[in-house]
C-alpha cells in the first residue's frame, strides 16, 4: 500500500512539473462539481446609487463587480473575473440566450491565439463555462460559471466575465433572456 501511494505521488510530481496535474482533479470542487468553490469576493446586497431599472446588471470591470440592480437604491454585488490587458470592452447589450453546462466552441481568434485548446467540449464540470452561461448580445462573450474559481477578482479572460459556479447559477435564476446589460471600464 504504502509502494502504491509512493508510485501515485511520484506520478502526480510528474504531471504537475508538466503542467498537467490540478489537485480539483482529486478533490474536487468545494460544493460537488469541480470548480464550485466559494468566490473570493462574497456576494452580497449593496447600496447601489446607479440610475438603471430594478432587473438590470451593471458591470464595473474596473472594479471586478457585476451588480444585479434590485431597486431602492440597492443591488446584489458578485465578484467577477474580467478580461485582461487588451480585452476589456464596455457598451450595452442584452441577454439573449440562457444555457445550463453549456458546451464550448473557442471562437477563431482564441484557436490562434492557443492552438492547444480542443475545438469543442462538451457541457460539464471541466468545462471552463461552468454551470451556466447567459449571452451578450451578437457578441461573443458571456456572463460564465468557472472550474477556476481563484480567477474571480481577476483580469484573466479574453473578454467574458466569469463568476463562480455557485454565484452564476444565482444570477442564472434571477434574470430572463432580454435582460439589460450595461459594462463599464
């Protein structure tokens, strides 16, 4: 037993100097799927100032926040990951599709960038869109789920905002295709 353990450690050292090794592999997310740990940023009901209709989300990049506008000058605050240097992007959109364990095609421009990535991946707990993924506009980018949950405070995406699994299927439940999306740098 104790040769059997060696041997799996050994393995894992080797597949981690590769790149290859996550522990979320062995342990698994915190809440039953991978990745669904708890953001770094907690969500929470905020005093919320903007001029925007009960209903609407308002993304603030600058300070990694999606607010959630519930009216009387409140919000629900998530923590976000935004998109890094050269990726950020701002305007108004809607929500026009809703999906749960969406699948994942990397659009063209991302296949260039990291000819690594598989051409698709099916819905699922080791797909980078998480538990739900609600689309902006004619665009390609999403309000996403996450397996890296560590990202969320971060500016790491190509342009998509994530959230963790368990703050998107929050968000997921509260908004309805046609939902106002405004995002400001």
């Amino acid at each position: 037993m104790l040769f059997a353990a060696l041997t799996l450690l050994a393995g894992a050292g080797h597949a981690r100097a590769q790149g290859l090794f996550d522990m979320r592999d062995i342990m698994g997310g915190s809440d039953g799927f991978r990745g669904g740990g708890s953001s770094p940023i907690r969500r929470q009901t905020v005093n919320f100032s903007g001029q925007y209709a009960p209903g609407t989300i308002y993304i603030n990049t600058a300070e990694r926040r999606l607010y959630l506008v519930t009216g009387n000058g409140q919000a629900i605050a998530y923590g976000i990951g935004v998109g890094r240097d050269g990726f950020r992007w701002s305007g108004t959109h809607r929500i026009t599709a809703k999906k749960e364990w969406p699948s994942w095609t990397p659009p063209a421009q991302m296949l260039r960038r990291r000819p690594d990535l598989p051409r698709h991946m099916v819905g699922g707990p080791d797909n980078p869109l998480g538990a739900r993924a609600m689309y902006l506009g004619s665009t390609l980018y999403r309000i996403h789920g996450s397996n890296e949950p560590e990202t969320i405070g971060q500016a790491v995406s190509s342009g998509c905002f994530r959230m963790t699994n368990e703050d998107v299927q929050d968000l997921y439940s509260r908004v309805s295709v046609g939902t106002p999306v405004i995002v400001k740098n």
